[in-house]
C-alpha cells in the first residue's frame, strides 16, 4: 500500500514545489508518538517529515519514567500513536513492561482530562499464548477499554512481521539479522524454516498515518508477502552477491524494492563506497556508473563552484551518484540523527555512491571548476509523486 503523496500537504523539492491538498493535515493536528526512535517509529516521523506534517511531539523511555513528563507529552495531544513496546530480552519483563507503558499512559491521559485519540501498533503475536503476545492483546484492551470510557476514537492496527531500514539485527526481524550478517561476511543460518508473513515498515507508517489523520476506529489486520525463511535468505543472499558486484536487480513488486533498500541500507553500514571499473585506452576511459537488471532514469549535471545541489530524501527511490568531472563533497545524514556521512569525490575517482532511504543527501562543487555529476535513479520521474522531500544535510 502507498499513499500518494498528492493527497498530502505542499512539499518542495530542488527549485519546484508540488501542491497537495489534505484537509486533515491543514487542521495541523498535534500527534504525539511513544517509541518513536524504534524501526516502525522512525518510519512514522519520517513520512510525517515527508508530508511536511512538523507539529508532533515524541516520548521517549525517560518520558515514561517522569509522570510529569509523560503528562506533559500527553497534554494538547488529539491523537497519540502508541508504538512503545518491548519486544526482545526477558519474558517476565516483557509480560509486565507493556502493559505498563499502556496503564501509564492512560493515567497520564486521565490526569489531563485528554480525549486523545490512540493508534495502536499492535501484531499478530497477540493471538499467541506467549508473554509477549498476551502482553500486546492486554495492551489493546486497555487502550481499547480507557477510549470507550473518554468517548476517543481506537484504532488497533494488528501488524505482521516488520521489517525495514533501521531496524535492529536479532531484535525487530529475521530481516535486519540476515542483512547484519550478509554484509560482514558471516553465513546465516536457518534454525526453523517457518513460512513467515513480512510487511514493510513503510507500508506499516502510511497505515498509521492514515488511521491517525482520519480517526480510524476499530481493529485493522494488514496483509504483507508470506515467504519461507529459506526463500528469503536465498533472496538476500541474490541481492548481496548482485549488489557487491555493482548491479542493481531487478525489483518487480513493493516487496522486493523494499526488501532490496533494506538490504542496501545495512550495506551502507559497512561499505558506503562503490568501485567502479574503468576501462583506458589510448582514446581515453570508459566506466559503467550502473548496471542494472530494469530500467530507471540516468541524467548529470553541472555545478558552478560553491554551489550545493540536493538537501532532500527519498522514502522509496534508489538514486546513484558519480562525478565524472571536477571535485566534490558528497554528504549524507540519517533523517532524525546528528552524524553526517562526507566523501569527497573527483572525476578520476571511478566510484560510486549510492542514497539510502530516509538519509538526506547533497552534494557540493568544493573546487574553482565546474562539477559534473551523473544520476541514476530506479523510477522515471513522476511529478504527482516524486517521492523527493527537502530537508538540510547540515543543521
């Protein structure tokens, strides 16, 4: 499922803006969101930040140790997005953690006298007689039960498996483990070859979102892509092989593009730089930027000295850059994070640099001659849904 972007707020990007209309976000609602430096969180601020949607407010682990904070979080709030959970580590203190974080958060909501609405992110794992899947059904009910009392709005959205960029090996999914340990070198094993039900945590946030903006009420089950443990390590181990050796495969579904960008957002992790072949001769060089198993638009422009080009992301497109002439700064920085990631590049460099999703990048001419950089992207521009949203590298 993907929202189209011509339903949201006006957003710019580069020098052109596109104008989109939606009455719920011009009301400018004030969202607040629990565990939002989690997989599925992370994914929610930054289709937010896409929307141009500012106005949110996040709780955090101390949030939850403060009451007054936690009262503080709540207050103007009219919906909350509740993802913060406990997902991995002890079972008697996943038992109790999450349905905690829930009782919590209703005392807080009580002692403002909010009618906040609750999005829920809930799983699957509820209808498991596990601590942690009876720990997620008592967390719908007491959400479920505090809502039918304050007269709010309840949507229990009942998610699969998630996976995504930014999720934690050997915590969120079997997903962020095979990619971990593809990049680093290291064999992954099969210990149970369930068929297992996967969901895009990109798919997850527009759902959320969605309930969110609209005041959705009742309990929602998303469907994603059944696939054997094997079939997906198989999967990955293609991509991983492919990929290493400069190709881009061919992505014929939202599932495996989402797979492909999660995979690639663990190699970033590792090994950021792409080498490229370059082949001289007495005419001079020639070096394939892309090779690619589908198609995409390739384009290159120039950059007069000084100048910066870019400062925006992309939630679903791949992009590459190469210059092939002058010297310049590549910069990347994860959305919602400090660091950034610098590369300076030449034109006799013959390497490659790839975006990640929800990274904003640039780059910038640092030389007295003109810059010329090449493009490859894995869709033909769209202008109803570009999929390109400003936002500063260096803050």
């Amino acid at each position: 499922m993907r929202i189209r972007r011509s339903s949201w707020p006006r957003v710019s990007y580069g020098s052109d803006e596109v104008s989109i209309e939606c009455d719920a976000l011009r009301m400018n609602p004030l969202i607040g969101i629990t565990g939002a430096s989690g997989l599925i969180g992370s994914h929610v601020r930054s289709h937010f930040l896409a929307s141009g949607v500012r106005n949110l407010k996040i709780a955090n682990r101390e949030t939850f140790e403060d009451f007054e904070q936690l009262c503080e979080f709540v207050r103007g709030c009219q919906t909350i997005i509740h993802l913060a959970g406990m997902n991995r580590g002890d079972k008697a203190e996943i038992a109790v953690t999450n349905p905690r974080l829930a009782r919590d958060l209703v005392r807080a909501l009580e002692s403002e006298g909010s009618g906040a609405n609750i999005v829920y992110s809930n799983s699957t794992h509820q209808n498991l007689e596990t601590p942690y899947g009876i720990s997620k059904r008592t967390v719908a009910e007491i959400l479920g039960e505090w809502s039918s009392r304050s007269g709010a709005h309840f949507s229990d959205i009942v998610f699969p498996n998630v996976f995504g960029e930014g999720g934690r090996p050997f915590a969120n999914s079997v997903v962020s483990t095979f990619c971990h340990q593809l990049v680093r070198g290291v064999e992954p094993a099969v210990i149970n070859d369930n068929e297992i039900e996967l969901l895009h945590a990109g798919a997850a946030s527009e759902m959320i979102i969605q309930s969110a903006l609209n005041s959705s009420d009742g309990t929602q089950r998303p469907v994603g892509t059944n696939i054997t443990v094997s079939t997906l390590l198989e999967n990955l181990k293609d991509l991983n092989s492919h990929y290493k050796d400069g190709w881009i495969p061919a992505t014929r579904s939202d599932f495996e593009r989402s797979l492909f960008n999660t995979f690639r957002s663990f190699r970033f992790e590792v090994s950021p730089i792409i080498n490229l072949q370059r082949h001289s001769d007495a005419r001079g060089s020639f070096v394939e930027i892309v090779k690619c198993e589908q198609g995409g638009q390739t384009s290159f422009s120039t950059t007069v000295p000084g100048v910066t080009r870019g400062n925006h992301f992309h939630l679903r497109k791949m992009e590459r850059f190469v210059v092939v002439s002058g010297v310049g700064n590549i910069r990347l920085r994860k959305l919602f994070t400090d660091k950034v990631f610098e590369f300076a590049v030449s034109g006799g460099d013959s390497i490659a640099v790839d975006m990640p999703t929800m990274f904003t990048h640039s780059i910038t001419n640092s030389s007295s001659d003109p810059l010329i950089t090449a493009f490859w992207i894995d869709e033909m521009y769209d202008e109803s849904d570009p999929d390109t949203y400003s936002e500063p590298v260096l803050q």
